[in-house]
C-alpha cells in the first residue's frame, strides 16, 4: 500500500504551480485532502525560498509600476481589480507556505485555519480574474509589482515574525483600505465588483483574527508580551509605516485591538 502524502508535499505542490489556474486546483486540493483527512501531518518537504511564478504579469519593482489613471474609467478600473488580483495570487503561496515552513511546531489547529485561510486566497483570485476576463482582459495582461514576497523572506525564519507581518499588518492593512475601494465601484455602479471585494474583505477580517490568535498562542508558548513582542517585530521586519486610517472596528473584531498598532502609528 503506497504511503499517504503528507501536509508537506500537498502544500510544496501549490508553491511549485506556476500556471494560475494549477496553483488555484493545487490550492483547493490541498485543502480539501486536508480536511478530510486525506493528508498525514507530516512536513517532509523543504519550502522553495521562492514559490514558481507564471510568464505573466511582468514583476516590477514598486516604483516603476505605470499610473493606473483615473478610477472611474474602465482601463482604471481594470488596472485596480488587476492589482488586486496579484495581491489574491501571491496571498495563497503566503497562505500555503507559512502552513509547509511553520505547521510543525503548531498543534493541528494551526493547519486548519492557514489551509482555510489559502483556500479563500485561492477563490478570491477565482473571483478576480473572471471579473478581468469579464472586462476583455485577464490576470497577467498588465506589470505587477514584486515586492510582495518580500514579507515571506525577510520572515522565513520565524513564525511569530511571519504572523506579525503577514496577516497582522499586510492583511488588516486590506480591512482599511478595501471599504473605500468598493464605495469607488459602487460609485460608478460596478456592482459586481463591489459585492467581489465584500466578500473579501469579510473573509480577511477571519484571516486577520487567525493570525492574532496564534501570535498570541505564539507569544504565550514564549512567555512574552504579544503587544510589545509584536511593535518590536514590525519595526525589525516590515519596511513600510503602519499607519492611519484604521478600520478599527473590524481590526477590533479580528483580535487586533488598538494595543497593537496605536503606539507605531503614534511613533
């Protein structure tokens, strides 16, 4: 009887996919075989440093992406859903590889909720790119930009600093931005991308209260401070500024109260 395969291979075979619509069928196997029951919990595959990539789109560093021009304009339009759509894609090699590189040192809980969680990743490109398609245009047809990964990198050595700056700053950056990104397609009545993007946001604020949960369970395993231990890891880690607006009721709904984030936004 041939041996089972294990979290490890299922997870390795979403970042080896290349071809977009293989990561998506790979993502949502892993998933499904996980849950039920399919996967032994074992992590005997080492994680690439950098999960395969498609043809398309170009990958260009943040400053040489061109203007997206005016939003209400459908060539504006489609240059938005086509970032968000890079976004969706990469999210699931995050997903997947924080599962493969971190799952072991995590009661199984742990790779409920990333499987899920890459799983929704992998539906909201779906949802993307059959909107582009819809429009005449497609996930690849426009540059993205490469800095993305940069996250999964500088944090490949520690989980807590992955969930630090994964799902606690680059997702829950999506709770405040993306409400006003759907009243602009809604503005311009592109109500099927705007019902597209509530439905994102909605799950995030669940991958967002995922990763404060298990920072948390992190933290306390490590008997350190999560609010402290978090500020300090984002200032080590993440490049960017972590500032306002805030969504802080949905940040809030998601665990991440304003203990987190207030004294960086402050600083």
């Amino acid at each position: 009887m041939s041996e089972r395969r294990s979290v490890g291979q299922a997870v390795r075979a979403v970042l080896d996919a290349a071809d977009p619509t293989d990561k998506v069928m790979a993502a949502r196997a892993a998933a499904r075989d996980w849950r039920l029951g399919r996967l032994d919990f074992r992590f005997d595959v080492a994680m690439p440093d950098r999960p395969a990539r498609p043809a398309t789109p170009e990958l260009l560093p943040p400053n040489r992406m061109p203007k997206r021009g005016r939003g209400g304009s459908e060539r504006g339009r489609i240059a938005l859903i086509h970032a968000l759509a890079h976004i969706e894609f990469v999210a699931i090699d995050l997903a997947f590889d924080l599962v493969g590189r971190f799952g072991a040192a995590f009661p199984t809980g742990f790779t409920d909720d990333w499987m899920r969680v890459g799983a929704d990743e992998a539906m909201h490109f779906a949802l993307l790119d059959r909107r582009l398609r819809s429009l005449g245009s497609h996930y690849g047809a426009l540059p993205a930009h490469d800095g993305l990964w940069d996250a999964a990198t500088e944090t490949a050595h520690d989980a807590k600093a992955r969930l630090a700056i994964v799902p606690m700053v680059l997702e829950a950056r999506g709770l405040d931005v993306t409400p006003a990104t759907i009243e602009r397609f809604e503005a311009v009545d592109d109500r099927i991308t705007a019902r597209i993007l509530t439905r994102i946001v909605n799950d995030e604020v669940r991958h967002v209260r995922a990763g404060t949960t298990w920072f948390e369970s992190a933290c306390e395993a490590a008997r350190c401070v999560p609010e402290t231990t978090w500020q300090d890891l984002v200032r080590t880690h993440f490049r960017g500024a972590v500032k306002p607006p805030f969504n802080d009721s949905a940040r809030e709904s998601a665990g991440l109260t304003r203990d987190y984030y207030q004294a960086l936004a402050a600083g």
